[in-house]
C-alpha cells in the first residue's frame, strides 16, 4: 500500500507524519502541535524524527520501517484523551509515546491501562508510574530525585536555608511542591514560603511580592510550562528580586531561556538533559543542531530516548506482542541514552538521577551529576 502523507504545519515550520502505511511498523504519538507548549512539541517531534531516521537507516526494526503516526492534543488535557483515543481506535500501533505533562497523563491514565499499549512518558511526577498500571514507562528520572538534588544543592552547597517554593498547581507541580518540602524536612528546614499558581498566568506580581516580602534568600521552582517561567523570571527581576534559585528542567528549557534572557542569568537548575553532560549528549546535540540549526533540550532528547528504549524492548521481545515488550523493557539495564543509563524498576522507571547546572550569563554550565541507586 502507498503512503498517505499529512502535513502538520507549526510555527511556519512544515513536518510530515505517515498515516497509513501497511509495511511499516507504526509508533503512536501524543503531542503538542497546537497551543501554548507548541514549541516545547516541535522539538519533541525533532527529537523523534532523529531517532525514526537512525533507526531506519539502521535496518528498521523486525525487517521493518519505523513510522510515527502523530495526534495533536492542542497542549491540553481533554486533548491529550482525544488523541490518545484516536491512536488507539486506529489500532496497529506498536507502542505509543504519550506527553511530557505530568496532568496530561494522569488524563489518559485510565486509556493506557485499558489499551494494553506499551506507552512511553516523560511526566515526572512521582505517582505516575505507581497507578498500578502496567503499561507505563517513564523516559525521564521522577520529581523524587530532582527534589533531592534540589534541596541538597542548595542548602548544603549554597548554604541557604530561607527557602521559598514556587510551583504550579498542577500534577507536576504540586508533586514537585511535596516532595522538595519533605527533601527539605529531611535536612531540617522548613519552607518560609509556599506559593502555587495557575498554569499559563500572565502576571506573576502577587506571587513575586510574596517571595519578595518573606524574607528567603533562595527559591525552589517546580513550573510546568517554558513561557510561564520565562514571563515568572522577567517580573521577578522587574521587582527587584534577585535571590538564588534552583529551578526544575523547565528553567533551562530553550523556550523559557529565549524569552527571559538576562532574567534567568546566575540560575541554577536540575536537568536530566544538558548539551556538555557526556561524550553521548555532546555527539547527540552536534547531530540535532545539524539537522534543525537550534540547541535541543530536555522536549527532544527525552523523546529521542523514548523511541529507542521502546525499539529496544520490541527488538529483545522479537515481536509486537505488548505483554512481550512490556516485559522488554522493564529488563533494560544500562543503556547508555542522551538522558542518563537506564535502569528499569519495576515500576516503570528507567532514570535516576539529574544534573545540576548553571546558567552562566546565558551559558549553561554543567556542575555535576546525582545519581541514586536503584531500589
């Protein structure tokens, strides 16, 4: 059967995704063309679009091509659970590759378990891949390591102990909330502030008033989405503050860097992908700038990984049978991807640690990496 093309067009930009193709072997896709995350969605398509040529030009996978069959979910949740419904009723997917929004999965959440699809996430919310739902695995280490590696970068080797904590109101954020505050308990500090918000805000002022007036002398972000922090970062200079901050991977997501600019400078930020972390990230980010002229960020290299663990657990299992994958890929260990060694638990979890970097008046500066052991 020939192939039905259709052209998803963003930003002016123009990409093709395979519809329908009977000799290949098809990968949905849940992603954000649309909307206010669109940017952070193309580079996660680049990301897959790397990985789908490699691994074609590699042999394919089981004697066959490698395809996406890409939804748009509009950047929101009843988006993500139309998609992800589309992808499925089409049937004949191998695998899926869901969203990066820890919300957006908790929404599709009760469609994965149902479908019995093997489905990569890149949410990193603790609880999501102890729903007890057997088809999620997670791409990217959880918000029980970044909040960590937060609070012990900061208080014991920023000495600072006046923490505020700014977070969405989302999953994300309010998993990332929890966890850094009970990281904090844990070498005897307790928050002078707590304060959440509605993703997609345009005035943080309230919110930076009440940084402001505190007292801390450092604050801790968990936010959701690259503009928000960009908008956050900008009025949170224009008032005059200028506290340390250890921020979550949105901090130095390409998005929020352009649009803040000198506002993010002296930041600190957890990441579980940075371009000078290793021989692996370097070679990956040279390929990406070749191929798209722009930095990657975390939105590419966790969908680059995604697609080649799900490959790589289709490949062990040597067949599309899912309970066979699944399977798979809870048994990788130590493969080596632009995000970190893989580790599989038996909850889903393929990463566990982050780094920890700086932005260098505009240059992210890798510091050091954390790793925890695998329970």
């Amino acid at each position: 059967m020939g192939r039905v093309l259709a052209a998803l067009v963003f930003s002016g930009l123009t990409f093709s995704a395979s519809i329908e193709a009977a000799d290949t072997l098809k990968i949905g896709v849940v992603n954000e063309i649309t909307g206010p995350q669109a940017e952070g969605g193309l580079f996660t398509v680049n990301g897959l679009r790397l990985a789908v040529d490699e691994i074609n030009k590699g042999g394919g996978v089981l004697g066959r091509q490698l395809e996406l069959r890409i939804e748009d979910n509009a950047s929101t949740n009843p988006g993500t659970v139309l998609a992800f419904s589309r992808l499925v009723s089409e049937g004949g997917l191998a695998g899926i590759i869901g969203p990066i929004r820890s919300t957006q999965i908790q929404a599709i959440a009760p469609t994965i378990a149902k479908a019995g699809i093997p489905t990569m996430i890149g949410g990193s919310e603790p609880g999501l891949t102890h729903m007890n739902n057997r088809w999620v695995f997670r791409a990217r280490p959880n918000d029980t390591y970044s909040s960590r590696v937060i609070a012990d970068f900061g208080v014991n080797t920023l000495k600072l102990r006046k923490w505020a904590i700014v977070h969405s109101t989302d999953a994300f954020g309010t998993g990332g909330k929890t966890a850094l505050v009970a990281a904090l308990k844990t070498l005897g500090v307790e928050p002078v502030l707590i304060q959440g918000y509605t993703n997609n805000s345009q005035d943080f002022t309230p919110i930076v008033l009440a940084v402001k007036k505190s007292g801390a002398d450092v604050m801790g972000t968990y936010m959701t989405n690259s503009p928000d922090q960009g908008i956050f970062a900008k009025q949170m200079r224009q008032l005059g503050v200028n506290i340390a901050w250890v921020g979550s991977p949105t901090t130095i997501s390409v998005t929020a860097l352009n649009l803040a600019g000198e506002a993010l400078h002296g930041s600190y930020a957890i990441t579980d992908f940075t371009t000078e972390a290793s021989d692996v990230t370097r070679a990956f980010t040279r390929k990406y700038r070749d191929r798209y002229d722009l930095t990657p960020d975390t939105y590419a290299s966790w969908a680059y990984d995604a697609l080649n663990v799900l490959v790589m657990g289709i490949k062990a299992a040597g067949s599309t049978e899912p309970e066979a994958v699944r399977k798979a890929i809870l048994a990788i260990k130590g493969y080596q991807g632009v995000q970190g060694r893989y580790q599989f638990d038996e909850f889903g979890d393929g990463l566990h640690g982050y780094h920890v970097v700086k932005n260098d008046n505009g240059r992210i500066v890798y510091i050091k990496h954390v790793e925890f052991p695998v329970k």
